[in-house]
DNA sequence: CTGAAAGCGCTTACAG
DNA sequence: CTGAAAGCGCTTACAG
C-alpha cells in the first residue's frame, strides 16, 4: 500500500472522499466510510505522517525530553518510563503520540532543543530536569510553541509547570528529625545546577527557621547524585568536626552509598544516624533498615503532565480548562526504620 | 522565519539555490552559499522536517523502541539512557536524529510498533526486549523496513542483532561455583518470554552438563526482575527441600532483594551463599559485599548499535561496509566478594 | 551557476 | 454527499 491514491483508485473514489472518510468528518455517506474503512484496515493503509503534517501544520506528536547525563543519573527505578507512561494514557485519548527526545550528554540541551523544535518534529514540549536559569524556557517562549516543565525554574515566564513537593518533604523531614531531638540535620543536594536543589535547599533552611535552629553551610554536603555520590556524603559526614546526627538525602540511590560507608564505619543508619530520603522507589524497603522516604504515583504525575499540557494547546484547551497550571506534586511520607534514630 | 520562501525572498534568489545551497550541493557558487549559510543562521532558519520528509521519502530520524513496562524493570541505573548516547554519537555524524518510541504498558507492542512504522516517523528502528517469537520482527521484515534487534529471538530472518553474552556470563558463572564445590547452583531467570531467560537458561544448563552436573528444573527460579523478584527468589531458595548453596541472578537488581531476604534469615551473601549477578551496575560494589558481576559499557553497545543499524541501510552501507551484523556482546568479569563461599 | 517548475502525500475550502 | 483542485515546504531534475 503506497497512499491514499491507490486506495482511492481501489475503491473508484476520489482521494478527498476517502480522506474525509478517514479522518471521520460528517459528511460522508456511512455506505461510503464503511467501505472505505475496511479497505483501508485490509490493506493497511495509514496516513504518511510527513503528508499531513505539511498540510494541516501539525505532527500529531508530542516530544518529551529527557537528558542522558544530567539530573537523571539520581532517579533509578525507571522514573521516566513510569512517567511517559502517564502521558500516553492522556495522549492517546486524542491520537497524538509521545515521542521521547534524548540528549546526547555530550551535546547543549539548549542547541538541542533548539534544533528539534526547528525541525518541526513535535507539536508541544515536555522538558524535564530544569534548571536554576535554563535557556530552554526562553527559546520555547519565544518559539511560541507549547510546552510544560517538569520542574521549576528562576527564570520568568508564565508557562505551566509540575514539580514536586520539596519544600513539604524539606519541612515533614526536618519536623521528624527535630521532634527525636536532632539539631543537626545535614542534607545532600546535586552539586550542579538543577533547580530541585535550590528549591528543596531553600525549604531545608526554612524549616530549620521554624525550630530555631541556624543554618550551618557545613551540613551542606553537595555530591553527585548517585549510589557513589551517597558513599561520599557520608564519609564527609563522618569527618565532620561536629557530625551530623541525621541526614536528608535528596535521591533515595543515595542510600545505597551511605548505608555502606556507615556500615563500614561500624555504624548503623537508623540507630546511630537517621536517615530520610527523597522520593521512595522499589529498593527503598528492601535496605536494612528499610528508609523513610516519601511516595508518589509517577504515572498520576505523567498524567498530570499529559492533561497540563494539552490545556496549554489551543486545539485541547476546551477538552482540559484548567489553563495554565503550576502544581507542586504531593508525596506522602512512608515511615521505614532509618530515621529511628535519636539525639541529645 | 517561516520558511524557505521568506529567506529567498530576503537574499533576492530562488528557494531552489537556497535549498542547494544550504544542503552543501557543489554547483552552487561560494559567494552564494556564504550569504545563504549567514542569513539562515541569522535568521534561525531550518528546514521543515515534514516538507523535507515529504519530498525526500526519508525522515532522518531513526526510532528506539522501548518498553515501559516489560523487562526494563530490571535495568536500574538508566540502562537505556547510556545507549541513547552511544546510538547518538553514530548518528549526529550524519545529521540523523534519535527518537525514543516508549510503548505504553496497556498497548501490544506489535500493534503500536505497526502504528509507527505505517505513520512513516522513522527512516529505521532499533527494537529491544526481543521475545522469544517475536512478531515484531516479522512485522519490520514485511515492511521492508531497516532494523536492529538489541537481543536475540527465535523469531527466523536474517534481520542484524546485537546481544549481550548470556552464554559466556552463564559459562564463566557456573565454572566459578563449580571450582569452589558447588553443584546445586540455582538460576533466576524472568518469569515473562523475553529471549533472554531462554538464552540464559539453556547455556546454564550446557555449563552444568560439561561438569556432569544433572540439571533440575527446581533451582530454576522464576520471578520478576526487580527487588521484589530477588527477595521472593531467596525466599523460595531457603525453603527448598536441599536449598541451593549458589546463585546466579539474571538482574543486580534481584541481588538487593535476595541480600535482604538472606539477612533475615541471618544469613551472609558471599559467606553462607555464593551470588553472582548478570550486569553490573554503579550499586554493584556498594552492597555489602560487593556483587561479583560482569561489565560493558553501555555506551559502546549504542555505538555498535547504531554502527550496525546503519550498515544495514542502503543509503549508508558504503560507510559502514560491515554487512548483516550478528554480534554477541562481551562482558568482563568483575569479583565483588558475593561469590566467596564454598561448598562441599 | 541559477531559476522555474514539478511533485512528494496529504487535507480542505469550494463547486456542484 | 462527492470530486477536482489548491497548496502545505521542501528538493531536484531540467533548462538555460
């Protein structure tokens, strides 16, 4: 099957006819439709997507970038798959397709995404993994074309983003730790930019307030947000002058590290350190003790994204008027044993 | 910039020397081309992809499936996204772009595989989690379409392929168990029809048979390929009648279950029970003891990826002369300590 | 070396 | 309800 010409010329019809067929407009006998619709099935004929989108100025597809090297070295558990999967579920209500955008770790996110949007490969915009300032928000602005952040950012604009609950997990965390009397309370961030770090760094400083504690630069361990990253948060920890007798780790592989360098230490997490992480994933409850940490549905929040963006669309914006949304994503506190442990 | 006709019009010449100029054609003067080449980059100009696709019948863009629900569970720390990179690397040489097509978890990956094909998004594909029959195959072959399988199937066709080294791994684990006395080693395998149980299964039953050891469909455990899997795999190892006193597990992912599990019943991996594991990966060398496993680089595989893919393309075969590639991925062997106990 | 024109596969006003 | 035709943005033989 070449196009609709030869299905067309099958049926001894014109191309418009089974055109109009096809995309289901009103005003086509049904007798017609039908015959069309089984042929087309018969002979597996689907629309070329270059055809329609040159003429109608859309691609049906919606991009989703993501970063091979950035932000999500700390998210394991297939945080996006979870997540794209959310997406779809919304997308495919409306025929549009979720086509994922990996940029390359050697490449500029930016000239990336400048060169994607240019080629004119997707119709709107998932970027994830946000950062303080990030370029991408202005070339989407100016480019005028739709999009939703996963994350927040510092620079302007009043696009629709989700991001999620740092500043309540910051504040539940220290709350915890300083109710088993902890008065010092380290916290692991990203050592680059990603915005996450600010926000939740902000919150931590914040929360610390309320209990009138002052905030130490010390107990800021900045490391690479992986398994490797956790280990050497806490061995910075350990070598503390005045270590800190509860940490907060901002990516749950984190956890692996630290365990480790404790338990090598002779130290238990959760009885001669308490421990809380971030965002709680399938290995959360299988450490020894299992972490405190903090859940959410990745797929509800892809689902969020998908409808967000879509009510950002002005073809959806009917369908989803929930106009521009900015939503922090909650998460609800999971207690495991390692923030058992107690001070002063 | 809207297109190509507002950027001729602007430089007072044809779209036609435009186009040919900006697509390095050597019948156009120099003089022109530079003009051409600064106004577009001035401008922002690029090429419509669909415009482009529609004339040329090719999209330059070549398409990854994934799954989000399959086997990539037991891949952690973002197994895909290091591929990306490496596919990525072979294909900016020619100005091919990347597009991860992820199937959603309620869709049948051969009907949403045969949606992309006939929409016409991607010049050629890569597909992954390969079954055991696979109708994805015979669909890419119907098609006519240019592909690469990362894993084997059963699936007839001279299709090219890249897999991992399940034999050799399944070899040089059970030889490694056997040399410590061992000669009831369990397997875990994924209890789904990915190719690669099969794969795996029948080399360790080859590894057993050079030993004279009989193989016993009960040390053949099944279970998914998560934590989880690995905390209900040690737990059906423990109540076996005669328990193994060895392990190899398909997913490091299983390990952080199955240590857990040991731990419980006050147990040590690499003391009490020998554990090898398939992959390594950055959580390897942080679990206590460390995960005796095997190593490659991701990165490397996505470079042979996209190599062989190419190869197999007609418009890029002269650069990539390696024909029809049928390659089996090597993986060293790295001791952790998980491996040390001793039987018999 | 450049321009004018055809045509890739569609969708959609416009007639009838 | 259907057909004929225009045109989306490009690339590429074909003239000159």
């Amino acid at each position: 099957m070449k196009g609709i010409r030869q299905l067309a010329d099958q049926l001894n019809i014109s191309i418009g006819t089974v055109s109009r067929a096809l995309n289901g407009r009103p005003d086509v006998n049904e007798e017609t439709r039908k015959r069309v619709l089984e042929a087309a099935a018969e002979l597996g004929y689907v629309p070329n997507q270059s055809g329609r989108s040159l003429r109608q100025g859309t691609t049906n597809a919606i991009g989703f970038m993501v970063e091979s090297g950035f932000d999500t070295a700390g998210n394991p558990d297939n945080f996006f798959l979870g997540v794209f999967d959310g997406v779809q579920t919304v997308l495919s209500r409306h025929h549009l397709d979720l086509v994922v955008l990996p940029c390359a770790t050697d490449e500029d996110p930016t000239q990336y995404l400048r060169r994607m949007v240019a080629r004119r490969l997707v119709d709107a915009l998932i970027i994830s993994a946000t950062r303080r300032k990030d370029e991408r928000i202005e070339l989407l602005n100016k480019a005028r074309i739709p999009f939703i952040a996963l994350g927040r950012s510092a620079t302007p604009g009043d696009h629709p983003w989700i991001d999620l609950d740092f500043e309540g997990v910051a504040h539940r965390a220290v709350d915890r730790l300083v109710a088993r009397g902890h008065r010092r309370v380290a916290v692991c961030v990203p050592s680059n930019d990603i915005n996450l770090g600010f926000v939740f760094l902000d919150a931590y400083r914040a929360a610390l307030g309320r209990h009138g504690i002052p905030f130490e630069p010390g107990l800021v361990i900045r490391v690479a947000s992986s398994e490797q990253g956790g280990y050497q948060a806490a061995h910075e920890l350990l070598t503390m002058a005045e270590p800190a007798t509860a940490v907060v780790l901002i990516y749950e592989l984190m956890a692996i590290g630290f365990y480790r360098r404790l338990n090598e230490a002779g130290l238990s997490p959760g009885r001669d350190i308490a421990v809380i992480a971030f965002r709680e994933s399938p290995l959360s409850r299988f450490l020894s003790p299992p972490l405190t940490c903090f859940r959410m549905s990745l797929r509800d929040l892809g689902i969020a994204l998908g409808e967000s963006l879509l009510a950002s669309m002005p073809a959806y914006a009917e369908v989803y008027p929930q106009g521009i949304v900015h939503r922090v994503w909650p998460m609800e506190l999971i207690e495991g044993g390692s923030d058992q442990a107690i001070s002063g």
